[in-house]
C-alpha cells in the first residue's frame, strides 16, 4: 500500500492517526493478508498531546503494551467503542493498562441507559470465556454510556471526561479537543456509534460497522461533513454485496461505492477505506485501492502500521 506521511518529524503536527487493527469480523494470520495485517479494528488519534482510542479489537493489544512500555508512569487512556461486536471488544482484556495497578481506562460507548455499556462489557469477562472478571482486572475503569449527540470534552490528566448533552454545535475551530458522537441505527442489531474529533480547524470522523442506503444516508453525510479524514467501512465489493449466491445486504457493512459516495458528498479531504473483509487478501486489497483512487482520488485503504498526519 502506498505510504501516507508516516512517522514522526521534528515538528510533529498537532493531529495524527494511527491505524493499528484494520481488519473486519475477524483476526487473519494467512501469510497472504500481513501486508494490510490482520488485527481488528483499533485506531489511535493522537491530539494535541492527548491519546484517543477508537475501538478494541486485536489492534488494541500491540497499542496498550507500547503504552506501558513508554510511560514513566501509569497511562491514561480513552477509549472509544463503535459497538461491543466481538471484533471491536476481543482486544480489551488483554489491554495492559487495565491489567496494570494505577493505570486509568475511560472506556465510552454505546449504552441506551446508565450502566448499560458495564452490562455488556461483564459479557466479555464472563467465567465461561474469561478466568478474570471485569472487576478483577487491576488497572482502574470508569465506564460511560452513550446515546449519541454527546459532546465530549477533556480535562487534565486522570480527570473523567466531561460529556455534555444535545449537540448544538458542530463544535468547528475548537481550541481544545472535542469528540462528538452520532448514534445510527444502520448496523444489526444494536446500531453503531460514529465519532468526529475536533482540534483546532481540522477534524477526523471515525464511521466503521455502517452499512449505508443507496446515496448514504442524509444525516450521515451531515455527521461527517467537511471533515478532513473520514475514516469508514468499506468491507465488500459490489459484486460480493449484490451476489446472488451470497448477497450481504443487511449485514450491517457497506460496499468501496459506499463509502466514496458519502466521502463525496459530504465534500470530505481524504478517505480512508477500514474494516477490510477478512477473505480479502493483500492482493485484491491493492486492486481495491486502485479502483477507489479512480473514483475519490484522495483516498486510501487502511493498513496496519499506518499514520496520518493532518497539517
Ligand atoms: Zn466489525
Ligand atoms: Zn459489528
């Protein structure tokens, strides 16, 4: 895959995105599909010193360990669920700071009522699939529930983010970091939940596990508007979402057509194509990638390892 300002320079710009789980549904190992890589959804966003997490899958792994690794004391960490779907949530209990004594987790994410997103998550832990409890888990945990049209926003270090009620504001040309959410139901069954982060006048949406109508869907494209990555689901071919033998309409992911049209009318700077289909290997990844450049030339399919720099 083409390299995309990768790495650090001596004059690191503010905003920069790190892919470190690309992958949809499940983990792959096939020597065949370890250029793009093979861990699930996990990216990494990293603003005006602060770190945000979007999802948990495999991705999240790797990324707790470096953070431990790093850190001259316990880390903090955001992070984000899209939905609590296997593949987004399968990294979290191997997330070294929640094994790590005075680590701090805020974990966000969709969650109709108070204490519901803890109610999901003690599934992942439950005795049957997991020796360890949610609750036994050393690192320290504060869990919040989401419904969508939140605004988050950061306070110092260790401090519980503080989410804010009913979107009034797109929240444009903030001078502190801002995440907003948009909750849709276009994912089976529970929806999904899309996030746009805000530092000054740049903005990245994260938009995976959406499967849109023919067009996209009106308020989507609002969510995302102008942005200036988009990083979104783009698991199937057409011809794979349309099979006869095989349709996946109603699977709850969109097709490479999809996700440009949103990108395009939603007038956004890049795209970034995400939650690849575990059957496609790095080849047919590369052919996906030249035929997305035709239609959206500014765009790009997500691979592990992978940076963004927003300037
Ligand atoms: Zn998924
Ligand atoms: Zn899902």
């Amino acid at each position: 895959m083409n390299q995309v300002n990768s790495g650090d320079t001596d004059r690191s710009p503010p905003f920069r995105v790190r892919f470190w789980g690309v992958r949809g549904s499940y983990p792959t190992a096939d020597p065949s599909t370890l250029v793009v890589g093979g861990n699930t959804s996990c990216v990494e966003v990293m603003v005006a010193g602060r770190r945000l997490i979007f999802d948990a899958g495999t991705g999240i792994i790797p990324l707790g360990k470096e953070l431990c690794d790093r850190a001259s004391s316990p880390p903090t960490a955001y992070v984000f669920l899209s939905h609590t779907h296997i593949d987004h949530v399968m990294g979290l209990c191997f997330f070294e700071p929640l094994q790590t004594s005075k680590a701090h987790s805020f974990i966000l994410g969709p969650g109709d009522t108070h204490g519901a997103l803890t109610r999901s998550l003690r599934h992942l832990t439950h005795s049957h699939l997991f020796p360890v409890s949610l609750d036994e888990l050393k690192g320290k945990k504060e869990i919040f529930s989401l419904a969508g049209g939140e605004v988050i926003r950061f306070r110092s270090r260790g401090k519980r983010p503080k989410i804010g009620g009913n979107r009034t504001t797109n929240g444009a040309d903030t001078n502190e970091v801002v995440v907003t959410t948009f909750k849709s139901p276009a994912h089976p069954r529970n929806g999904v939940m899309l996030y746009r982060v805000y530092y000054r006048d740049k903005s990245v949406v994260y938009a995976t596990d959406i499967e849109q109508q023919e067009g996209g869907y009106p308020e989507i494209i609002e969510f995302v508007r102008g942005s200036d990555l988009l990083i979104h689901d783009a698991q199937y071919l057409h011809e794979e979402y349309f099979s006869r033998a095989k349709p996946r309409k109603g699977w709850g992911h969109s097709t490479l057509d999809m996700a440009i049209d949103v990108a395009k009318k939603a007038e956004v700077k890049r795209l970034v194509l995400f939650h690849h289909e575990p059957t496609h290997d790095d080849k047919t990844m590369r052919k996906i990638e030249k035929q997305a450049k035709q239609l959206f030339r500014s765009s790009v399919v997500a691979y592990q390892g992978m940076e963004i720099a927003l300037r």
